[in-house]
C-alpha cells in the first residue's frame, strides 16, 4: 500500500485512539466535579493531573507525526519523552543519552517515533532504555514480561515495499512508518543480533542518526 491518504486516515485513528484514555479520564474527572458540592476535591485532583498527562501526550505525537521541526537537544528530547509512559506502566530511562549532543531535526523525529515503538513493543508494561550521542549511533533496548518488537519490523526496515504494505491497520501503524520515516531522511534503522543473548530477549534496535554523507 502506497496510498498516502490512507496513511494519513491511519494517523488520525491511532492519534484518537491514543488520546481516549486520558482524555476519558479528564471528562468522568470534571463531571464528578460539577457534581461535588465543595471546590471539587479528589475529581478536580484527578482532572488536573489528566489534562496534563494528555497535554504531555499530544507534544509527543505532535513532534514524531506532525512533520519535522527544528533541532532538539536532549533535555528538550527527554521533556517531550514524558508523553510516553501516558496510560502505561512504562519506566523510560533516557540517562544514557549524550547531553552535549544534539538531535538534527530528522533524527530528534525518528528517535522519537523510535520511542513510540518501543513502548509499543512493551505492551503497556515494561522498560525502554535509550543511550548514544544524538548526532551519531543510539541504542533502543526493551525489557518487560510480554517485551517484543512488533511482526515484521525486521522486513519493514529492509525493504520499503514491504513497509508500505504492513500498512493495514491504526493498530500495526508504527514499526512500518518508522522504517519509512528513516528511509525518506536517509538514516539508517536497524534490529542487532549480539551474540550470546538469553533466548527470546528482544534483539536492541539502533538508530545510526549521523546526517548523509
């Protein structure tokens, strides 16, 4: 499938899709408010903290979907990174990123949707650890009781017919747009295979982010 539009009907759906919940939460919280007789409470509480938490939400996807910005520093990467975890028990450790380093605009995007699909490979229950200097090599690793990367991320990253046609659902959105999205920059995607790995431990996924020669 290399139907542009339809990937951009894709995007909305998985946009909806991953701003329901909190956004859910925001409205049963504010209904439960006007409902209180004092100055809202536990649900004002509740309300707050979730229209944060979809606030941070939409930044994340507004900068990996939205069309590329400008540079992104590391804090200002790790700042954005705080919409991951939104209505998952995701721990994300960014510690060993490069802080002197700073992500190219294509890169700081593709980082970010490498992020998205980490957690993803995480089921909602996990540990993403991200580390390398932003203008050169990172390392994307998972753990977690269900940790893998999606089918077929592997072929998507090999080959960009593939990619297109892995497009068929919201659902099964982000390993091929992430492969598409580092083709279309010119940087370089790729699962490693260390030797001596437990069985069935998820391969680390590395981002080679130094611009084109």
């Amino acid at each position: 499938m290399q139907d542009p539009l339809h990937l951009a009907e894709l995007l909305c759906a998985r946009l909806c899709h991953d701003i329901s919940g909190p956004l859910g939460s925001l409205m049963g919280a504010t209904e439960l408010a006007a409902e209180e007789a004092q100055d809202g409470g536990e649900a004002m509480a509740v309300a707050v903290d979730s229209a944060a938490a979809l606030g941070r939400r939409l930044r994340l996807l507004r900068a990996a979907w939205g069309g590329e910005g400008g540079p992104l520093d590391v804090p200002a990467f790790q700042e954005l990174a705080e919409g991951l975890s939104v209505g998952r028990r995701v721990t994300v450790d960014l510690s060993g990123l490069d802080t002197s380093t700073v992500f190219a605009p294509a890169g700081g995007r593709l980082a970010l949707n490498a992020l998205l699909l980490a957690a993803e490979g995480l089921a909602g229950n996990g540990r993403l650890v991200m580390g390398g200097a932003a203008n050169a090599d990172v390392l994307v690793t998972i753990e977690g009781p269900r940790a893998s990367w999606p089918a077929g991320l592997a072929t998507c990253l090999a080959d960009e017919q593939a990619a297109w046609l892995a497009i068929t659902s919201a659902r099964s959105l982000q390993a091929p747009l992430t492969a598409l999205l580092a083709r279309r920059s010119g940087l370089r995607v790729s699962l490693l295979m260390p030797v001596g790995s437990p069985a069935g431990t998820p391969p680390p996924l590395l981002l080679a982010l130094a611009p084109p020669a």
